[in-house]
C-alpha cells in the first residue's frame, strides 16, 4: 500500500513538472502547433498598427519580431512556419502571453522591474519619454498648466500610473478619462473631451502625424514624467526561446541593421498615408545600441 501511494505521488509530481516544462518550451510549443503567435496592436504608430484597418499589423517593432520569427525557422528547420497574429491591449498582453496564448508581445510594452516579476524582456529597441499632447489653442504648455483639467490615458499604461504619482506629489489636480487604447485616447483629445493625453512622446508623435488636422496638436517636450525603454516580452524560464529572441535582437544592433529598420519607420513616409514622423534618433535610444541591455525602470 505504501508503495503504491508512493508510486502515485512520483507519477503525479512528474506529470507536474511535464507540465510545467512544456508551459516554458516555447520552441516545442511552436514546432507542435506549425505555428508562432505574435502579439500586435492595431494603432501603435509605427510600432505596431493596422495601416488600412485590417489585415496583420507592421511596423517597426513588428520588423523586428519577423527577424525573430526568421530565427526561429531557422533554428526548427521550419521555413514554411506560419505567422499568427493576436491583437492585445495594455490590460491583457501578460496575461495573454504568460498563459501561451501569444509567444512574443510585439508592440510598445514598457521593461519595467515590476512586469519583471512575470515575464522576460529582450534587450531594449526603443527609450522614450513620457508626456502630454495638447491642442495648440489649450494654452498649456507645460505639465503644471494641466492643473484643473480632464486628462485622458491608456488603461493599464504606465502613463497612467505616472500621472497618478504626479497628482499624489502635489503637483497638479487633474480628472482622468481613461481610454480603451491608444488610438481611442487620442480621440479624446482630439473631440475635446481631454484636455491632455498622456502617453509616450514616440506614439504622440505618430498620432499627430496620422490625424486629420497634425498642425492642430503640439507636445510637451521640454517636460517629461520617466524616460521608459520598450521591450519585446517573452515567457520568463524558457533559456532556449530566450537565446533566440536576444541574440536576433542584439545581432541587430551590432550590425546596424536596426538603424536601418528605424529610419524606415521614423524619418520616412510610413503607411497608409505616407506621412513621416521626423522623429529622429535620440541620444538615449543610440545609447541602447550602443551598449544594449534589459533594465527595466
């Protein structure tokens, strides 16, 4: 009897960590299903967006996702491997991707210490900083004139979180109008709902430059409230993915493909209207490439 139960409990304990090591293979996951799950967003211009409103997304931090995708294949000897494509948002991406729905978060996620604690991040592809877009008729121009307005922000976003420390620090009373996604919070903005709309200066930037009327709208770039790194997310314990997706990442920037992959997307007429950012690359973004890691903020 005591054997048995013995045998029982060893069964059980190697079917849990069976288990737990096919949750951590992300490779035996994709060569078992034909296929790797990225996922993208729908208006994160130029990171990752649908530029006619359908089909799979493109942009920058997509590019980037497909070397590692072509590494991929290589490494599986699957050149055929399909491509899979699920759009997130800022409130289910971890969750999405820690239950195997997705392998790679491909968009604008921010490397924080706290999303540390659930998930892996490549080394970083982009710094930006974090503040606001107004209309250029609101007559803000600076973070301390928001005092008394509504300001709209990204559910789940860092933003979010940033402009709830500055309220807390005395430093301003603001409403907040929070936004389903980037694209929705920008619409806020622009039908006067908000006042402000705190995001990344980046994504302000190719909002602006994609709206209707771009002359309408200036940001506030002498003011920042964190300088924050974007990094492609992975599943945390899983050394043979992780091998992969940071060198693919690394080899990229120690070739100078990614300056190419980022004036592609920044300095240059972009889809679906051909509009172009003019963002150039900043010091703290060449800093990265230059001596690449994975810190989060």
């Amino acid at each position: 009897m005591q054997s048995r139960y013995t045998l029982a409990l060893g069964f059980a304990a190697a079917l849990l960590c069976t288990s737990t090591l096919a949750q951590t293979d992300t490779l035996a996951k994709i060569k078992a299903a034909g296929s790797i799950q990225i996922g993208g967003r729908d208006s994160q211009v130029p990171f990752s967006y649908k530029p006619a409103g359908g089909g799979d997304p493109v942009g920058f931090t997509n590019d980037i996702c497909l070397k590692i995708v072509d590494a991929v294949k290589a490494k599986l000897g699957m050149p055929n491997l399909e491509v899979r494509y699920t759009i997130l948002t800022s409130t289910n991406r971890i969750p999405l991707l820690t239950n195997g729905t997705v392998d790679l978060d491909c968009a604008t996620t921010t490397n924080t210490v706290q999303r540390q604690q659930q998930v892996d991040f490549a080394p970083s592809h982009f710094v930006t900083n974090i503040t606001a877009a107004v209309k250029k008729s609101s007559g803000i121009n600076t973070l301390a004139d928001l005092n008394g307005k509504t300001v709209s922000t990204v559910s789940g976003s860092t933003g979010i979180q940033l402009l709830r420390q500055y309220r807390k620090a005395g430093n301003v009373e603001v409403q907040e109008l929070a936004a389903k996604d980037t694209a929705d919070g920008f619409l806020l903005l622009s039908s006067d709902r908000s006042a402000a709309y705190i995001l990344d200066d980046v994504q302000l930037a190719g909002l602006i430059a994609t709206s209707t009327k771009p002359g309408d709208f200036k940001i506030l770039t002498g003011e920042s409230l964190r300088q924050e790194p974007y990094g492609i997310m992975y599943r945390k314990d899983d050394p043979a993915f992780k091998e992969i997706v940071d060198k693919t990442v690394l080899d990229l920037m120690k070739s100078g493909a990614i300056e190419q992959l980022y004036a592609k997307w920044f300095t240059k007429p972009i889809p679906p209207t051909n509009a172009n950012l003019n963002f150039p690359m900043t010091d703290a973004v060449k800093e990265i490439y230059k001596n690449p890691n994975n810190k989060g903020v």
